[in-house]
C-alpha cells in the first residue's frame, strides 16, 4: 500500500472535481490579490474591525499540499461579509482585478459550495492529521478507513441497504440505491443559506446532484486505494486485535501471527503470553504506545520480562510505516541544517545533530534549559575524533 496521507490527498481532489471551480478559484484570487500589498490588507482589516471579526490572515491554498484547501475556506468563510463588502467597495473604485472577485463573492452559489467544502473535507483532513503522528498508528488504520467510507456512503445510500450489505460488497454506483435527491445528506449551513436567498428548487436539485456525484467519487477513491476486499487490508483488520479495547475481546492472536511467520519464535508461547495478557491487571483504557510500553516493561519477581516474545512481536509490527509524513519531517530537519553555508556537514555530524534534536524533544527541553549529565560529558574526550 502507498502513504495513506498522500492517498486520502488524492482522493479529496478527485472528488472535488465534482464541484464547479468557482469556489475554488475565489479562494485563491482572494489571497493573490491581498497578500502582496500592505494598503490593502490594511484596509481590509478596517472592514474586519467594522464588522467584530478577528483580523486573521488570509490563507494560502496550496497547490501541492492539497489539503490545505481546507484551511483557505474556513477563513475565507469567517471572514466573508467583510471581505465581500471589501470589494464591493474596491469594484465601485473600479480597482483593477475586483471585478471578477466581487462578482464570485455575489453569487450564493460560491458561498454554498465553499460551506459544502468545509462541511465534507475534514473527513480527510482529519484522518490525514492522524496518520501523520509520529506514534504508531498501523492498528487504527482499518477502523478510521471504515468509519470515513461508511460516512460518505450513508449521506447518499438507503439505511437498510447500508446495514445489511458487508462494506466490500456495497453497490454505491446502483441509482437503485441511493437515497431520494431530497434525503442526500448535506451541510445545514449551506440549506440554511440556499433557503435565506430563496433560490430555486431546480438550483437546490443541482447543487444536491453535484453534491452526489462527490460522495460516488469520494468513496470510488477510497476503494481504489483501499480496497476492502484485499489481502492487505485483511492483514490490517487482523492489526486492531492489537489495540488495547479489543485485546480482551480478542479469542488468539495466531492468526496474526501466522502471517508474520519471519516475527516469531514459538507461535505457542506468543499466543500463551497474548491470553494472560488479557486477563491481567493493565489498564486497557491507554493508548497504544502507553500500553505495550508498559506491556514490554512488565517483570516477574526475579526479575525476567512476562512478556517478551509478545513485546518483541508487536515492537516490530508498529514499526511499520503507514505514511511517508515522518520521512519528509527528517528531511526538513536535514535541510534546515545542511545550508548552502553549511554544505559539507558529514553524515555523522548530521546523524548527531539529529539525535540531540529528538533528545531535546523528548524532554520538552530547549537548548537553553536542557540539563547536561555528567554522563553526557564525559563521553566529550578525544575519542570523539576517531
């Protein structure tokens, strides 16, 4: 499987393809025409001000990092009476390049699709967010994927179709189907401002059409990344027997196993130290890392771990990537440190700066309260250099 983040990226922009570009181009045109002059990002702040509306910036809606669209539109959106009557303002002066922006901003039918964005794409902004931890998150992939894919398909699908039929198997391209286009699920805020401009029921009937083919698209996207039905995300189901809630519900853990035969040492005794796990005295209600911590610390009276090849297993399991996000944060640091001044820092060097950086973080220290063991110098002497 690719990098989940990249993924659920892609499979946003697909979908809003669906909608008119309007919207999308009204927030970008907003920023290019404010953020390079100082008089109007000015005056625009006065109207903010008239208006009791924090004077946030504006947002950059950026090409590569698609889901930042997100971001763009809700302060857009926040700010959109001011901004509107901003360049009315700015249309009357006959101010070259508001026209076509005060024009978008008039028609309700920008403002409604804006809403339906910031409505739908924090359910892939959200999941993006939590594959993009630094913690392991392998075992929590299946039940968010799940929980996405079932929340766009009952905004379009009949209840009882929804219900009866396994995920892998759902006819979400079968109009028979479908809700009625008055039951399709969508924003109240953008109902509410349909009904305020009072426009037609043929208008209503489109916009909810177009949001429609969204939810087919979103969903189509989804199963193409990540099928249901695939040996992989089979291997990933298998993954949540591994988070804390369904340890104690979970009957073996040998069918895991049994697809990770390279991971294991003797299957039995895996399986035995899984089911003591269960019925002792952890406290399930951690997370994932807290717990198997704990897990992997746990020691006899003489001194020997309880559960070690468990410990082992899963240490290895959540070493899994599931996104490239930890790998472009590495790389960022290089570059912040590797500068064109700075260009010939060795490979160990680098590694070092590294380590002292994590260690710091660690520690929610900065460098100018980080506590320095007598430990750490010592280990500054001439061997450093060799």
């Amino acid at each position: 499987m690719k990098c989940i983040c990249h993924s659920l990226a892609l499979c946003a922009s697909f979908a809003c393809e669906k909608f008119p570009d309007d919207p999308e181009k009204l927030v970008r045109s907003i920023y290019s025409y404010m953020h390079r002059s100082y008089k109007r990002q000015s005056e625009l702040r006065k109207f903010k001000s008239f208006f009791n509306i924090k004077p946030h910036k504006l947002l950059h809606a950026s090409q590569t990092r698609w889901l930042s669209l997100i971001s763009a539109v809700s302060r857009i959106l926040e700010q959109y009476d001011a901004t509107q009557h901003y360049f009315r303002v700015e249309a009357f002066d006959k101010v070259s390049a508001s026209d076509e922006i005060n024009s978008m901003l008039n028609n309700p039918l920008n403002k409604i699709y804006l809403l339906l964005l910031e409505y739908i794409l924090p359910t892939f902004t959200n999941l993006n967010l939590e594959f993009q931890s630094e913690k392991p998150k392998i075992c929590n992939i299946y039940p968010q994927m799940l929980s996405a894919c079932k929340f766009l398909l009952s905004c379009f699908l009949k209840p009882d179709y929804l219900i009866n039929k396994g995920l892998e198997y759902i006819q979400y391209h079968n109009p028979e189907n479908f809700l009625s286009i008055d039951e399709i699920y969508w924003d109240p805020k953008a109902a509410a401002e349909l009904t305020k401009h009072g426009l037609k029921e043929t208008v209503r009937n489109n916009i909810k059409t177009k949001c429609l083919n969204f939810y087919i698209e979103a969903v189509d996207q989804l199963y193409k990344r990540f099928p249901f039905n695939s040996r992989e995300t089979k291997i990933l189901q298998l993954l949540t027997i591994l988070s804390p809630p369904n340890i104690k519900t979970t009957e073996s853990i040998a069918l895991l196993a049994f697809l990770f035969p390279n991971l294991v040492n003797d299957i039995n005794t895996l399986d035995r130290e899984f089911r003591h796990l269960k019925f002792s005295n952890f406290d399930f209600s951690l997370d994932e890392t807290e717990f198997w911590k704990e897990v992997r610390n746990a020691k006899r009276g003489d001194n020997s771990l309880i559960f070690p090849e468990l410990a082992n297993f899963v240490n290895v399991l959540f070493a899994l990537p599931h996104s490239s996000a930890s790998v472009e944060r590495l790389f960022f640091e290089i570059n912040l440190n590797k500068t064109k001044m700075r260009n010939k820092l060795g490979s160990k060097t680098m590694n070092g700066i590294l380590h002292s950086e994590r260690l710091i973080s660690l520690n929610n220290d900065s460098c100018f309260n980080f506590s320095v063991t007598e430990d750490i110098i010592n280990r500054h002497n001439n061997s450093m250099y060799k």
